[in-house]
C-alpha cells in the first residue's frame, strides 16, 4: 500500500513539474508562478452563481481577441479601483486549450494581470452559452456583472469610464 501511495505522490508530482495537475473540477496550468485553473462549464458556472456580499465582474475574453486586449486594463484598473468595495473581477479565457501555455500565461505575464483569470475549456459552446446569458450570441469580449440584488450581461466593450459607471450602479 505504501508503494502505490509513493508512485501515486511521484506521477503526481510530475505532472506538476511540467505545469499541470488535474483535480476532479479543473486542470491547474502553471509557469512562472502564474497559475490558471481550467474547467469545464459545468464546474466553471459555480463563478457565475455565487451570492454572497460581493458584485462580481465575469469578463469573457481571448488574447487573440483585440478588442479583449485592449478593454483589459480597464478590468485592471476596476479590480485595483474596487477591491476595497467588496468587488472581484475573475478575467475568464476563451483561449484555446493547446495553447494555455504557449499563449496565455505568457501573455498573463506580459501584462502582469492581478485579476483572477480562469480558462473555460468547454468545446460546446451551444450548451453552455445560453446559461451564461439567454441573449448571448457568442461573441467576445462579454461581461457579466452581478450580486445578491441585481445582474447584468453586456456583449460589448468597454471604456474604463462605462465598466467603473456600471460597477457603481451595483455596489450604491
């Protein structure tokens, strides 16, 4: 039993030398010291749906993405602003999977993101789009902003100007 105990701790560590471990909900993606869960919409959707004393701000994004890219230090600037409001940006990737560790975590610290961000890794997108919004139709960036008294879903971008407007009309 202590054998199977050791090899089992030995491939698990390997997989963590090589920057991915798996868990029951998520793939933890790790370089640098920046680590990004990916998950499935299904143990994703638990962000979408948490109802506490906080206003979460959803961003769906993609570094391939230009009108992502360039709202992104909005959201930074939001998660820095308002973190003392009882509010928490969670920067969600639409990345594709093969490309986690060759595009976003260097991109992630690039641009030295502070805000959680996560990798949604669920190909179809026809099931799970419409939980997130019935409106959506897919297209990228779209936010989500929420708490226990009010939610909103934009498929647009923003200025800082509009997304901070938007976070005051929650947390008033």
């Amino acid at each position: 039993m202590k054998i199977f105990f050791v090899f089992l701790f030995g491939c698990f560590s390997a997989l963590a030398q090589n920057g991915i471990v798996n868990t029951d909900s998520y793939k933890l993606f790790s370089s640098n010291g920046i680590e990004v869960k990916s998950y499935d919409f299904k143990s994703f959707e638990k962000y979408l749906n948490r109802y506490d004393e906080k206003t979460y701000v959803i961003n769906f994004w993609a570094t391939w993405c230009l009108p992502c890219v360039k709202e992104l230090p909005y959201f930074e600037s939001l998660n820095n602003n308002f973190k003392d409001k009882n509010v928490e940006v969670i920067l969600v990737s639409l990345d594709m999977p093969q490309k986690i560790g060759t595009g976003l975590l260097p991109f992630i610290e690039k641009k030295k993101l502070k805000s959680v961000v996560v990798h949604l890794n669920d190909p179809d997108a026809n099931a799970w789009i419409e939980k997130v919004d019935k409106n959506w139709s897919g297209a990228i960036p779209a936010t989500v902003i929420y708490n226990a008294k009010n939610r909103k879903f934009y498929e647009q971008s923003f200025t800082y100007e509009e997304l901070e407007k938007e976070v005051q009309s929650f947390i008033q």
